[in-house]
C-alpha cells in the first residue's frame, strides 16, 4: 500500500478509502455472506405468529323501548325514590372495559384451561395442528411443570402474557369492535376468540340478570309497603320492566355483542416478515464489514507511522 492516508488534514481521501475497500473485498465478502447466512437461519428459527380477528357490533337494546315507556312517569318515579331506566346506551363500553379488565381474562383463562398453551407453547405443527410445548417449561410426558420452580405460572404473570398477544379496539364512526389474538397457532386463535365473545356476552348477560333481579325484588318490596295508588302504578311499571329485561337478558344469547364477521383460522401469517429481517440483516453485516476493514487500514497506518 503507498504512503498516502487514508485521513489527511481531517478530510477523507476516498480515492484511498475505495482502495481500501477494494483491497479488503475478500474481507468484506466474507464478513457480508456469513452474516446473510446467520440472519437467514435466525428468521428461520422464528416461530410464524397468525392473527385472527372477529368483528362485532353493539347488540340492538330493547331498553330503550322500556324507557320510553316509562317516561311519564319520571315524576312519580323520583317521588318514590325510584330512577327510570336508561337503556343500555353505556353496555358497550362497560364491555370493551371488561373485555380488557384483569379479572375477565383471568376468569377467562382458568375456565377454558389455557394456561398450559398460553405459557407453554413454543410453535405450531401445521401437519400434526399442534402446538409445539417447550420441555424447558412443562414436561409432557410426565405432566408436570419444568420451570425454574417446578410450579405452574402464575394467574397474574399468564393475564400479563395473554394481554401481549390479544388486542380490542373500537372504531369510533361506526361504533364497532374488533377482537384479535395472535398466536402461533391460527386455530388456536381462532377459537380463543370464539370464546371470548361467548364469554363476555355471557358475563354481562348473567350481570344484567342479576342486577334486575335485585331491582325486581326491591320493588315487589316497595310495592307491598306502600298505599299510595300512584307510587304502585310507577312500582309496578318498573317491575314489569325489570322483568321484562330479566326475560329478554336469558333468552339472547348475544347479549351486548352481535358477531358480523366471524373469526376463521388465517392461512398467512402476519409474522415474522423473514424478507425484512435478511435485508436489514445483509445491509448490517455489509456495513460492519466496511467499518471493520477501514479500522484495520488505520490500525496499519498506525504500525507503519
């Protein structure tokens, strides 16, 4: 190599620096292709994640009906102590704020028993459609947990890694919601999500019943303590109209969410993008090849000063 630098006067000479780069192309070959070689085994060994998604709507309330109904009487209602009903303009987002809460996915993951996927599963076997369980975590051989302390995760540790994986959100134009889980498994998903939205109709119907039930019990109460023709023609109106709530609440099996695009098992993964990790992969290790071979020619330079 001549004796020009590669740094004169703090200025770059780039007719050294692009011999430099010629000289070290075995170099920076070597350095890139072992590189794009590693990056394509890494995305490899990454699991593919699928998502499932199901979209739903408010279910129609009916008590809106009730309340109009009811209306009229709003001034006797008051006098007795008594609100009229609203309607279930609010049930949506009480239950989205369910859908998300720490005690509905915990409830949610005890009953239907996925604590082991959940925490478990390392990958899906498409041939076999299961799910591929890390021995590092639970022997299933023997049945039995193989962490660090032999025992079963934790509820709240299982709620904190079910949260990474499932997503609620609602499109405030037009008021609907979606509910996804991404997974190893598209199957999985799939039903994960069918169950969610059983799950939360039937949580907020058996609230509902159990809230006009108490209120019914109430009024039949009131209405055998009072005298007053008024205040029983309001007591039992809302009586009627608790019972009426508690029959349609039993019989709508879709009780806050009606389902308008059902959730399937999705044939294409939404991840890894494996062509994006080996390109940014590729560019790393070609620039870390150029950045090694400039520091050798200044570690030269150096020696030869």
């Amino acid at each position: 190599m001549d004796d020009k630098k590669l740094f004169e006067n703090d200025e770059i000479n780039l007719y050294e620096l692009f011999k430099t780069f010629w000289d070290s192309k075995w170099l920076i070959s070597s350095i890139t292709i072992a590189s794009c070689i590693f990056i394509v085994l890494f995305s490899l060994s990454i699991p593919n994640i699928y998502r499932s998604s199901a979209l739903v709507m408010p279910a129609q309330s009916q008590g809106s009906s009730m309340s109009s109904s009811l209306s009229g009487l709003g001034g006797l209602a008051s006098m007795a102590g008594i609100s009229i009903p609203s309607g279930n303009s609010n049930n949506k987002e009480e239950a989205i704020a369910v859908l998300t809460s720490h005690q509905f996915l915990e409830d949610f993951i005890v009953n239907n028993d996925i604590l082991l996927p959940l925490m478990a599963s390392k990958g899906w076997d498409a041939k076999k459609n299961e799910l591929i369980i890390n021995p590092k975590i639970y022997d299933t051989k023997n049945k039995k947990w193989t962490g660090k302390t032999n025992a079963a995760p934790s509820i709240q540790e299982a709620v904190r890694s079910f949260r990474q994986i499932y997503i609620v959100s609602e499109n405030k134009k037009n008021g609907f919601v979606t509910i996804s889980i991404d997974f190893y498994s598209p199957y999985v998903s799939k039903e994960w999500i069918d169950l969610i939205i059983e799950n939360i109709n039937e949580t907020m119907r058996v609230q509902a019943v159990s809230i006009a039930t108490s209120s019914l019990n109430y009024l039949n109460e009131q209405i055998s303590k009072t005298n007053i023709s008024e205040i029983k023609i309001v007591l039992s109106e809302l009586a009627k109209s608790e019972t009426q709530k508690i029959m349609l609440s039993k019989s709508s099996p879709e009780y806050v969410f009606k389902t308008i695009d059902k959730a399937f098992a999705p044939e294409i993964k939404i991840s890894p993008r494996r062509s994006v990790i080996c390109i940014i992969g590729a560019l790393v290790g070609f620039s870390l090849s150029l950045i090694i071979s400039i520091l050798l020619r200044l570690r030269k330079e150096k020696h030869n000063s």
